[in-house]
C-alpha cells in the first residue's frame, strides 16, 4: 500500500493531468482516506485510440426474482439466459466496452496463459506472471478467477491489453484509462442492461437486421441454454450428455462398469467412473471442482464444449486437470473386473487387467490397457533408475529408430528438443530458456545452492548481490549467477520444514505441525528455574524438523547402501539412527553492529551429526551409512545458536531444556517420513558425544574448575588422583547427578555445607542433559602436553643427577624453558595452557630447540625417541575409529 501511495503522490499527482471525473471530486465507489488503482491513470499505445464506453451500471437483481433465475421453469427463460450470454461475449471483462466499438477489434480471453509478446516483455522485468487473471488482478486489481460464464464477459479488448502492455513495457505513450467506478456484473434479469444496451448498440449503427445472422444467434443461444439447463428438463440435459457422449466416442477403449465382479453400491460405481462416458476411469485427472473424469474425455469435451466443467458448469481450463490422490488411484487399481472376452470369466484387478488382456488371442486393440506403464502406483520420478530404464523402454526404441532415421543418430539432441517443446507448451519458459542456452553451448551457469553459498560467505546483500548479476549477465550474455528468487527457492529446501514428517506415536507436548521454520530459543519455557530471568537472543530449529532435513539431505546416501548391501529399494524399515550431539562454546563475540539489546559477550552453539543409519533385516541389523568424518564441520548440523556464557547454568537450562525435552520424546517414537517415494520408519539413538569437560560440568550441575573433584568422570578428588593416576572408574551418571542434587536440595540429614558437598561429590545444580562420559582429543593434547612440559624442565636441570632440586632452582629451569621456547619456537610463556600452546609443542622442532640446553648426548637420544614414539601414537587416539583407520599403528 506504501509503494502506491507513493506512486499517486509522486507520480500521479505531479506529473499527469487529472481526468474530468478526478476534478469533480472522489466518486461515491472509493471510500474515504483509502487508496485504490481507479484513480490512477493508466497507459494507452496511441493517443487517438477512442476511450471505450462505458455501459450503464447493471442494479442488483432483487433476491426473489434471483432466487428463480437460479433454477430457470422453462426452456424460455433459459433462452433468454443463453441470449444473454451470447450478448456478454461481445463486451469487455474489464471496461465493459463493446467490442463492436473498438476499431481494431481484437480481442484476449480472460483465463489462460499470456500471449508470446506479453510473456516476453514480463521476462525481460523479470516478472512471475503467466497467466491472465494473475495479471488483471496486478494491473486492474479485479479477480477473474471465481467468474462464471453466465454472469461475466470471458474476454477483455484491446484497449485494456494496452494498458497492461504499456505498465510493463515503458511505453512512451501516455495510456488514459478511465475507470471512476467499478464495472458489476450481475446475473440476467427482465430489465437487463447488457442486453439493451446491446440492442441499442445495434440500432445506433443503423444497421439493416441480418436474418441468416439471427438466426444463427438463436441457433447458438438454443445450444448454450440447452447444454446449461438443471436435471428438472430431463430431455434436453439428456441431449446434452448424449452429445459430450459422441464427443468421446469411447466405448471400445474404456472398460464399462457392468465388468465390475462384485456389485458395488451405486454411489461407489458412481465414484469410480466418468463423469462423461460413465465408464470405469481410465487415466483419471481431476478438476479444479473435485470432479473426476478420465483424461481424454475431459480434454475433448473443453476443447470442443467449452472451458467449464461438464459436471457443474464450474470455470475449467486444460491447464487446470491433474491427477487424483494416490490413495484414490490405489483403490481404483485394486477393484476386481471381469474379464469380458467370450469364454472367459476370471476376475483380476483393475491393474492387472492389462497383462491379463495381453495373453488372449483376439486383437488387443479391441480391449483397454488400463494404466500403462509397469508401476502405476508410484510416478515415473520417484523410480530407481533400472525401474525408468524399463518403464520407458519401448519409448527409448522409438526415439532412437527417429534419431538414427532424422537426425543422423543424434539421440541427445532429439530427447532435449523435446523436452524443450513440452516445457514452452506448459509456459514454463524460464527453464526453457535455460536448457535453450545448455543446448546452445551457453551453459546454465552455477547452481542456485552454489549461488547461495557465494552469496553468504561474501557477505553479499541482495541487492548486492543482484547488482553483480546483473551486470555479469550484461557483459558477458550468459547467465552465470542465478537470480534472488531461484536462491530463495534453494534456500527454502535448505532450512527445516520444508518436508512433512509424522510421529506415532504423536510427540508428547509438541505440536504435530510439521511446516517449522527458525523459533525463538527461549519458546517453550518463559522462565528458568526460580523464575530466573533470562535476557539474551536465542534462535533455534525444531529437533525433529532438523533430523528430518538433515535425513532427506542423505536420501541418495541411504538408497545407495542399501543398493550396496543388496537390499530392496523399498524396504519400509524400521531405519535406526544413532546421532551424535555437540554443544561448546564459541567464545567472545562483543563485535556488533549498531544499537541493539544488551546481549552477553559470548556465544554458545549446540548441534548433531548423523553418525550412521542401519536397517533391521530379518534377524539381523544391517548398516547401510557411516558417516567417514563425523568430527568434520561438513557433517555437523547446525540446532541451537545462542548469545550466552557456556558457564551459566541457569541460561544453558533456559534455552536448551524444550530442546531436550524434545530430544526425550522423540526416543519413544518412531518417525514416519517418505524417502525414495515410499514411507519409511526411523528410530533414533542419542549419543551425547560432543561436549567438552567443562559444559559437561554445566548440564551435569557439577561445581566448576575449582572443585575438589578432579573431573566429570569419577569421584576421586585432585589430591587423589595426583597419587594414583591409573586406578581410577568411571562412576558418574545422569541418573546418580539427579540424584545427589535432590540431596543437595533438600539436605535430609542436616549436615553442614563441607558435609553436604563431600556426601554430592560436587554436584550443586538440577543436570538437564544426559551426557555419555568420555574425554574429547584436545583434553589428551593438553595432557600429554603438560607432561612433556615438565620433562623438559627436568632434563634441564639433570634432575637424574639432582633429584632434590629446590623449589627455586625448578622455578630457574621454567623460566630458562619458556625464554629459549620464544627466541626459537616463537611460543610466548601461558599461565594455562591452551590447545594450540600443547599442539606447537609437540613437534620434532621443539625437541630440537630443548636438547639445545641439554649437555648430554645419551639424553638428546632418549628425548627424540620419546617424542617419536608419541609422534607415532597420535594417530591412534585421534582417530574415530583406530581399528579401520590405522591398524599397524594401534598394534604397535
């Protein structure tokens, strides 16, 4: 509504002279203080083309007098309505003129698609549009698409075509279109003013009647009223099917409903057959008005009968038909039919009746081929690629035999042809285009996903980015780049949502929409515990709307092994899933730009990855995926974004915990989704993996670093585990933390805090996420680091030799390590050592530079190997899976 009102005001009010009807004031039709197109001017070609009349307002009928028009009592007065019809036909849809008053005389139907001159103008603005009632509703802001044929001229002149040519092309021409009030359509009545003013237009013309011209009339308004008169005129109505029957002529092709071997209800048979021939659907396509017709019949019938449905008289195009639900079509092809060749009464189902009808002797052209094609349950796409191959066979041999004849046994070029001419005769003339150009050695340019991804790791904005299309595709006449719309489209694939899903059972406390895109992180739970309250911008996906995305992202990848494990395509499952979990956090992000909310200064992101997919068959479990880099970024899909310090529990528990919740209903649910064109089941494991010592000390509610306990893993305490560093187990678990925090809570034996803590072991916060206990690689590096730190001290100062250095010679040993570690390895002395510190020293480099400062040779020997044999060792528990990654070194 801005753009328009700018447009007047800017436009229209500076630049362009009002109209006569303007100068005296707002017409009654537009309300106040409310912008409408009426009262903008539009474009014209010429300057002397005559502004087409205007017929007189058409007053509503009274609603008694409509309610009889509806359901006409005799032939007469549907005469009458024919008559009128044929009168509407000859005015505009949209300015009402007389076609007969337009100098040109040519005329555009109201449906259908846009002409080739209009479609190439709305493809240089790059415009969508396609069809005519998309484009009246843009340019007139009129909605064509609900007309009926009785009541609504189905054409529009030649004027109003330039109107919208001219708003699209920049005409030069100045385009006067005078549209005060809006033009209503109202059914025929005894006072009808189309039809007067269609009289009076023919005597002010003075022209001489033509007998052989009215009686042609007549003969078309007999026909119209006919064909649309109700059930009540049994003869006529009967005429009319006994026609549409001729039409179809296909009473040799289509099986009759008497071959149905059980006796169905009548309101059954009537379902499954045509609504024309009335016979059993052959090929059957539905209308707009959910009527069902065989599709032949239908397309004849609109070509020669009209553009309305045979059944209802509802506005039809070809355009409009398509094929009914797949469940319908199950149902029709499993209905038992009697076979009618002379001798033989087997029954077979509707599916099976083309092979059946193949093993008789007599002609096969005098039986139907009911469905043609091997599978007609599923569509041609969702095949295996063998299936297509077969299912086309016969049609490949045509199409070579052509190719070999025509075109010198250029089978490529015959197939894109004709791909290309089925693609412009169903409008679809952007990627017409682009396979013109393929075929032209032009080539298509990027993919949209591609596109995308240049688009946001440059930091593109869209205009920017459309900018740079633009003048790509000005200089070098290719389109390389794709436009911002087929990059939205790929966009919407990418994000969660895009594809339906169902649980059973349904997810308790989630909702079965399955159309979710990014939610508000903290959606689900307003507070925390204690009505904490939180102050920080989370987004997040749906858990199960992310699995799904990321499972139709490995579609290929599940198909293809269970190709490889010689498994059916369309095994059903049940599929299990194992994914792991990743939460960490991303550290300082303070860098903003403009004012916003007051955020935390870091950021936490939780994630998953698909560590493998396995199948159930027969007794056994069969893997048919394994993720070959499940710790690589390429795999890890994105969950939970989130402006927070991985150290505050009360947030970490805000944000994730519906997240979790989802996460513990989705274990006790299976998945059902359609992959590969059939629907399959999923069960899903859970592996919390990937989190580091410390969030697994914030979701498992243990004390920080400064606890006692030496870590997340066991009860030992630091003073324990610095005099026995082997014998120590695993001892923790989700259930055992929730546990020692309800005594925590509740502190039952009244004991003081240094009591309590020592009875929890240092739980002190409610856990929220169950974690598997394990140590990530980057705590080994620092580790082993830390060891070979301190021997490198030692060997310094020959503490072999000297085993009761003191206190300040070993602080002088540090001090000689970290100066020597500067000058040559360029690592700067850390009060804590951090990952890239450990990784940069353990090298051969740095065992170099320390036997600099070691005066025995025996000792630089022993250190070198030392370092060597950890070199060799690393491999090993770096790897996901050591035994397939590297055997000889985990022997070793």
């Amino acid at each position: 509504k801005f753009s328009e009102w700018k447009f007047k005001l800017f436009k229209v009010r500076s630049l362009v002279k009002p109209s006569p009807a303007e100068a005296q004031g707002p017409t009654k039709n537009t309300k106040e203080g409310q912008s409408s197109l009426e009262e903008t001017p539009a474009v014209i070609c010429s300057t002397n083309i005559p502004a087409p009349e205007k017929p007189a307002l058409v007053p509503p009928a009274v609603t008694a007098h409509s309610k009889s028009l509806e359901k006409p009592a005799d032939v007469g007065k549907a005469r009458e309505k024919a008559v009128h019809q044929a009168s509407l036909r000859q005015l505009c849809r949209i300015c009402g003129a007389s076609f007969r008053a337009d100098g040109q005389n040519r005329r555009y139907p109201v449906h259908g698609p846009v002409d080739s001159k209009t479609q190439s103008v709305l493809r240089k603005k790059e415009k969508k549009v396609t069809s005519w009632p998309d484009l009246i509703a843009k340019v007139f802001k009129i909605d064509v698409k609900g007309d009926i044929d009785s009541i609504h001229p189905t054409q529009f002149c030649h004027n109003c075509w330039n109107v919208m040519y001219g708003r699209f092309s920049n005409s030069p021409y100045e385009v006067y279109f005078p549209r005060n009030a809006t033009i209503e359509w109202h059914p025929h009545a005894p006072s009808c003013d189309v039809c007067q003013a269609a009289r009076r237009g023919l005597k002010r013309k003075g022209r001489q009647s033509n007998p052989s011209l009215s009686k042609k009339l007549k003969a078309m308004a007999d026909r119209a009223g006919r064909a649309r008169l109700p059930k009540s005129h049994g003869q006529p109505r009967n005429s009319s099917r006994d026609l549409m029957k001729k039409l179809t002529n296909c009473s040799k092709v289509h099986l009759s409903t008497k071959c149905l071997a059980v006796d169905y209800p009548a309101d059954f048979v009537k379902a499954v057959s045509c609504r024309i021939c009335e016979h059993l659907l052959t090929d059957p396509v539905e209308t707009t008005c959910k009527h069902l017709f065989c599709r032949t019949c239908i397309l004849r019938c609109l070509k020669v009968m009209g553009s309305y449905c045979p059944s209802c008289q509802y506005p039809c195009f070809p355009t409009d038909v398509e094929s009914p639900a797949r469940s319908f079509v199950n149902t029709l092809n499993s209905l038992a039919v009697r076979c009618p060749v002379k001798d033989c009464d087997k029954e077979v189902s509707l599916e099976k009746y083309n092979q059946h009808i193949s093993s008789h002797r007599e002609p096969k052209e005098s039986y139907v081929y009911i469905n043609k094609g091997g599978r007609p349950r599923q569509h041609l796409l969702s095949l295996t690629r063998r299936a297509q191959k077969h299912r086309l066979r016969d049609l490949k041999l045509q199409v070579k035999a052509f190719a070999d004849k025509e075109e010198g046994g250029d089978l490529k070029a015959v197939c894109l042809t004709l791909f290309l001419l089925v693609l412009r005769a169903r409008n679809e003339h952007r990627q017409a285009d682009e396979l013109e150009a393929i075929m032209q050695g032009r080539g298509s340019g990027l993919q949209a996903a591609v596109c995308l991804a240049i688009r946001v790791n440059t930091f593109l904005s869209c205009s920017q980015y459309h900018k740079m299309y633009r003048t790509v595709k000005a200089i070098t006449g290719r389109q390389i780049f794709q436009p911002l719309h087929a990059l939205r489209n790929a966009e919407k694939t990418l994000l969660p949502g895009h594809h339906p899903f169902e649980w059973q059972p349904p997810l308790r406390n989630v909702s079965a929409r399955t159309d979710v895109g990014i939610l508000d992180g903290l959606s689900g739970l307003s507070a925390s515990l204690d009505d904490y309250p939180v102050d920080t911008i989370a987004k997040r996906f749906r858990y199960d709307a992310a699995l799904v995305s990321a499972l139709m992202d490995m579609e290929e990848d599940v198909l293809e092994g269970l190709k490889s494990r010689d498994l059916s395509d369309y095994l059903s499952g049940p599929f299990t899933v194992v994914v792991k979990e990743s939460c960490d956090g991303m550290g300082d992000v303070s860098e903003k730009h403009g004012s916003g909310p007051a955020v935390p200064e870091k950021a936490v992101r939780f994630s998953f990855t698909i560590m493998n997919v396995s199948v159930a068959h027969g007794q056994e479990s069969v893997r048919i995926f394994e993720e070959a880099k499940p710790n690589s970024e390429l795999c890890c899909k994105p969950l939970c974004l989130m402006l927070a310090d991985e150290s505050d529990h009360e947030t970490l528990t805000a944000i994730l915990s519906p997240l979790i919740a989802e996460r513990e209903a989705m274990k006790s649910s299976d998945l059902l989704l359609d992959m590969g064109g059939i629907q399959r089941t999923f069960k899903f494991i859970f592996r919390g993996t990937g989190y580091d010592e410390k969030l697994v000390r914030e979701v498992e509610g243990l004390e920080a670093s400064g606890s006692v306990y030496i870590c997340t893993l066991c009860d030992a305490t630091r003073l324990e585990a610095s005099q026995n560093l082997v014998l120590h187990s695993i001892t923790r678990s989700h259930a055992e933390n929730l546990e020692r925090y309800e005594v925590w809570r509740s502190n039952p034996y009244q004991e003081s805090v240094e009591e309590l803590r020592d009875r929890v072991k240092g739980v002190s916060a409610k856990p929220f996420i169950e974690t598997v206990p394990s140590i990530d690689a980057l705590h080994c590096d620092i580790g082993n680091a830390a060891e070979f730190y301190k021997l490198f001290q030692m060997e310094i100062g020959e503490v072999y030799k000297n085993p009761n250095a003191s206190k300040e010679e070993r602080k002088r040993w540090q001090a000689t390590l970290d100066k020597h570690l500067r000058k040559k390895m360029n690592l700067k002395p850390i009060m804590r050592m951090n990952g890239n510190f450990a990784r940069r020293l353990m090298t051969k480099e740095t065992v170099e530079a320390v036997c600099e400062l070691i005066p025995c040779e025996e000792r630089h020997e022993a250190l070198r190997e030392l370092m060597d044999l950890y070199l060799k060792m690393k491999p090993v528990w770096r790897s996901t899976c050591p035994a397939k990654e590297c055997p000889e070194s985990l022997c070793q």
